[in-house]
C-alpha cells in the first residue's frame, strides 16, 4: 500500500471519508434496523467534529514561529489529540448507557441481512484509513495524525463487532448485535484513554526519549575537536523535536573555527537523527594552562 507522506492530504482524505462513512452507517441502520450501525454512525458522527478539530489545527501547526511563539505552534497538535481522546471516551460512555437501557427495557429486534455487508464495508474502510494515517503519523512524527489513525481502528473494530453480532442476530440470537455494541465500548474508552494519556505527557514537557539522545550524543564523536557533552536536553514541539546542547571546547580555538564547528554539528545531526528541529548550541571555553 502507497503511504501518503503530505499531512494536509492525510488530513483531508480522513475527514472526507469519515463523513463518508456517518451517512453510510447511519442510513443502513434505517433501512436494515441494525442498532449497531446506528452505533457505528453515531460514532462516525463524533468523528467528524474531531477530524475538524485535527485537520484545523495542523494546519495552526506549520505556521511559522513568532516574537510571541518562539518555538511555533507544534503543541497545539497535542491540544487536538487530547480533545479528540476526550470525545472518544465520552461517545463511549454516552454509547454504553443507551445500549443498557434499551436493552434492559427489551428494546431489541433482528436485523436485516444487508446489515452484515454494511458492517463489512464499513470495518474494512476502517482499517485501510488506519493504515494510511499511521504510516503518515511515523514518517511526520505527528501525533494528532497518530490519535487520528487510533480512531479509524477504532471504528474498524466497532464495525467488525457490528458485523459478529449481525450474524449472530440473524442467526437467532437476538440479543447479540447489542452485547458485542457493549465490547465495543472497552476498546474505544482504552485507545482514547492512551491518546489522553500521550497528549497530557507532550503538553508536560517531558525530556528527550532515550533512543533520540543516544543517536544525538553518538553524532557529536563524529565531529573533530568535539567532547562529551555537558548537556543534552528538548522537548518535543509538535512534529518536531527542539534540543539544546551544550559542550565544552578548546579556548585556544578561533571563533572562525568553532562557529565552523557548530555548522557541521547542527548538519550532521540533521542528517543523522529523524525529527529534528531547531538546534541550540552553546560553547564553553576550556583553557589549557
């Protein structure tokens, strides 16, 4: 399968086809009966506001930086993962409770055949879509495309219970396209839970993860005159990560040279480590007596 690597066209196809897929599953669910499609566009339907939300704001995430926002405006990526992890659990319990009532009122009905293809189409949309945006997500680092491609395989697994507890309904037991529509609810409370969970962390500020400060230390032994480093820290701004380093340096070198060496130093790294951003660089002079 061809990745798509332009986030503006990943963010673009997820929301066309998410809208795609509210009005697919909420007009089966008329014509078929199926309380599960019903579901599964109810969901669709929350989706579209939080793809509104992810395509808004990575769009906000590539302006440029300002007197005002030095650092740009990468973090708001995690805004929309945290509103879009937030709605994923509130559609779930919104979801769970209208599903107890019903059933526990004897709100329940067979439905029709049709219904199981629909489910089918709409699982596999799901898990294409899934595909699509996590190979975008890796190859940008972005995370709100990340929370984005969660939700699809969110949709997919709902559909693909939607689809078990069609056969199942339509084999007799009447009951089940309502009690798979309840094992539903525990996949989309966990990934939405991990999409909170990683976005809360992002906005904190944590330091570099340790794979990416192992690569940074290992590329400045490849640059001449250059030592361990005093101190190797950044934080993540959206799609990017912006690291600050700081060495000691012969004072006897010439500040041609040491700004020669500080250019080789930011290239190499961009070249050696993905996902880099600005680099800060600070020099202190070491005397030799």
């Amino acid at each position: 399968m061809q990745c798509i690597q332009c986030t503006d066209n990943v963010v673009r196809l997820d929301f066309f086809v998410v809208v795609a897929k509210a009005l697919f599953g909420g007009i089966m669910g008329m014509l078929t009966g199926s309380v599960g499609l019903h579901a599964v566009a109810f969901l669709a339907s929350g989706d579209v506001l939080s793809k509104g939300i992810n395509w808004l704001s990575v769009y906000i995430a590539k302006k440029p930086a300002t007197d005002r926002f030095p650092y740009g405006y990468g973090k708001v990526q995690f805004l929309s993962s945290l509103l879009i992890g937030i709605l994923l659990i509130g559609g779930a319990i919104f979801f769970l409770l209208h599903n107890v009532q019903q059933i526990w009122t004897g709100q329940v009905s067979t439905p029709k055949g049709v219904a199981i293809f629909s489910a089918l189409l709409l699982a596999i949309t799901g898990e294409v879509m899934y595909r699509i945006l996590s190979c975008s997500a890796q190859r940008n680092n972005n995370s709100a495309i990340r929370a984005a491609a969660a939700d699809n395989r969110v949709d997919a697994i709902s559909s693909l219970m939607v689809l078990i507890g069609s056969l199942l309904s339509y084999s007799g037991w009447i009951i089940a396209d309502r009690l798979m529509a309840l094992v539903v609810v525990v996949f989309i409370v966990r990934i939405g839970w991990d999409i909170v969970s990683e976005a809360v962390q992002g906005l904190l500020d944590l330091g570099l993860p340790v794979e990416v400060e192992r690569k940074i230390r290992e590329v400045c032994f490849l640059i001449p005159h250059m030592n361990v480093p005093h101190r190797v820290r950044g934080r993540r701004l959206g799609d990017y990560f912006s690291i600050e380093l700081e060495f000691p340096l012969d004072g006897n070198l010439s500040l041609f040279t040491a700004n020669g060496i500080m250019a080789e130093l930011k290239k190499t790294i961009h070249e050696q480590v993905q996902h880099i951003g600005t680099i800060h660089v600070t020099f202190i002079p070491q005397t030799h007596e």
